[in-house]
C-alpha cells in the first residue's frame, strides 16, 4: 500500500493545522475582544459568563426604567412649583383688591388677572412628558381637567382614575412617582365636593369676589387662596421626596453596573495584549515551519535511477 504521504510530510500538515488553528482563534479573539466567543472555548465557565450577562442586562434595564421616570417626576416637580409660584400671584392681585380704594375698573382687570391664573393652572394639569399626560394617573392617554366656566370650581375633570403606579430600585424597593391632578389641585372630601385646599375653587372664589366689587369678599376669598397655597407646597414635596429616592436608585444602579460589568470582563474579555504578542509568535512560527518545509530534499529513489 502506497500512502499519498510521507510519515514527516504527514507531521508537518498536521503542524501547520495546529499552528493556523491557534493563528485563527488568536484573530477571533482580537477582533472581537472577548476570549470566550463559543461554549468550546471555556465550557466550565459558560454558566458563570451568562449569570452574568443575565445580571447586567437586568440592571442596565432598571437604569433606563429609572431613567424614564425621573423625566416624569421632574416635570411634576417642575409644574407644582409653577403652581406655587401662580398662587403666589393670586395672593398678590387678592391683595391689591381687597385695598378698600381700589376702583372698579382695576377690580375687574384684576379679576382678568386671576382668571389668567386659572387658565394656566389647568394647563399644568395637562403637561406631558413623551405624549403622556403626567397628571391623569393610570388613565394617561386624555388630559385631566380642562376649563369650564359653568362648573363652580371653574373646571371639568375628564379623568378620575387613580395614580398606582411605582418604580422599584436596584433592592427592589418600590415607591410611588406621581399623583393625579386631582389629588394635587383640586381637593375634595368625600362626598366630592371641593376642600377649603382645592386650588380651583380658591381661584375661581377670588375672581368672582373681584368682579363683585365688593373688597370684603375680596378679603374673605384670600383666605381660600392662601390655604390653597399651603397644600399646594404640600404637594411639592411629594415630589421632591420622589425626585430624591430616583437619583438614589440611579447612583446604586449605576453601581450595579460598573460590579457587573468588571464581573464579565474578567470572565470574557480579552488580554489584547498579551494576544499582539501571541500573533506575532504564531505568525513567525508559521513563517518559521513553512520556510524549513521548503529547504528539505525532495529527491526519491527514482532520481538515482539510471535512465535508457
């Protein structure tokens, strides 16, 4: 039986198998910068890699869950403090109107005035963030209040759900993010009717006291205005309590990700170079077995024959 190779030539394929395997495992790794690119790489540690995996991607997913709703708890935040601010306005034309020489011509723009105010109001309960209505609780796809001059608070509610939803932190700790625009503006007992803190009747007292032209129900409407006022500030730190407990659950998030992150690369990443080195050395070990496969002999038998 003839073999279609020699026993070294045979050796040395089989060297050069092994030294491409290695060049090509080498250039996988450094292209991709992971030492583990197949289970056959490290097998006793694919359990560990994935876990891992699994573990960043889940905290990267609360950071951006975090992240989203901060957005909406700042704007919250923003819009109570405009609400404030607008009360303070109240209180300030209230003032001047409830001045007993105050003539009727100002007392009726400053009716205008607050009436201004109460537009603007409800246009806070309508702030969006991302096409959601922030302030409408579980229901927020419509707007939850809009103006209504019939109505004796001045306003029509369109939504009446409830505000359940919570985020939770990298413990797992959860804790509510917003309230309804009814919650936050317009107080009721109940029976539904408005609270001496509702924000909407307090308005909409003072600008009906203020076209009466009469100041000692200018007077009396204020003290609305400033209870109001009150609860509204009240409100404000619901958000601020929130805005704080995010930023909390962001940094530990944060955290979470640098552990997780340092956790897998020391399971999968590359020594890129300790791996420039390595190519270098199975390149010229190439280079190396192919040069000296080409210096050897490649005379037969046959050439020693004497020819006829």
């Amino acid at each position: 039986m003839i073999s279609g190779l020699s026993s070294s030539n045979a050796q040395f394929v089989t060297a050069i198998d092994n030294i491409q395997n290695q060049l090509s495992n080498t250039q996988e790794q450094l292209s991709t910068g992971l030492s583990v690119n197949q289970a056959s790489d490290a097998p006793d540690e694919l359990g560990d890699i994935f876990q891992s995996r699994a573990n960043l991607a889940s905290v990267n997913q609360e950071t951006q869950n975090l992240t989203n709703v901060q957005a909406i708890v700042n704007a919250g935040d923003s819009s109570v403090q405009t609400a404030v601010q607008l009360m303070q306005n109240a209180l300030t034309i209230g003032s001047e109107g409830a001045n007993s020489g105050t003539s009727a011509s100002t007392l009726a723009g400053l009716a205008t005035q607050v009436g201004d105010l109460l537009s603007q109001m409800v246009s806070l309960t309508q702030t969006q963030v991302s096409g959601v209505y922030i302030f409408s609780g579980d229901d927020p796809s419509q707007p939850p209040y809009q103006l209504d001059p019939a109505s004796p608070t001045g306003v029509q509610q369109l939504v009446t759900a409830s505000a359940t939803q919570q985020i939770a932190d990298p413990n797992g700790v959860t804790f509510p993010i917003s309230l309804t625009a009814q919650q936050v503006f317009d107080a009721q007992d109940a029976m539904g009717n408005p609270t001496a803190q509702n924000v909407f009747a307090a308005l909409t007292n003072l600008q009906t006291a203020l076209q009466s032209g009469n100041t000692a129900n200018v007077s009396a409407a204020l003290d609305g205005v400033t209870s109001a006022s009150a609860y509204l500030n009240q409100q404000l730190s619901f958000y601020g309590t929130a805005e704080n407990r995010i930023t909390s659950a962001i940094n530990l998030a944060q955290k979470f990700q640098v552990q997780d992150q340092t956790q897998l690369s020391g399971l999968q990443d590359a020594n890129v170079a300790q791996l420039a080195v390595q190519l270098q050395q199975e390149t010229t070990e190439m280079d190396a077995a192919l040069s000296a496969q080409a210096k050897r002999p490649t005379s037969t038998l046959f050439d020693y024959l004497p020819t006829t």
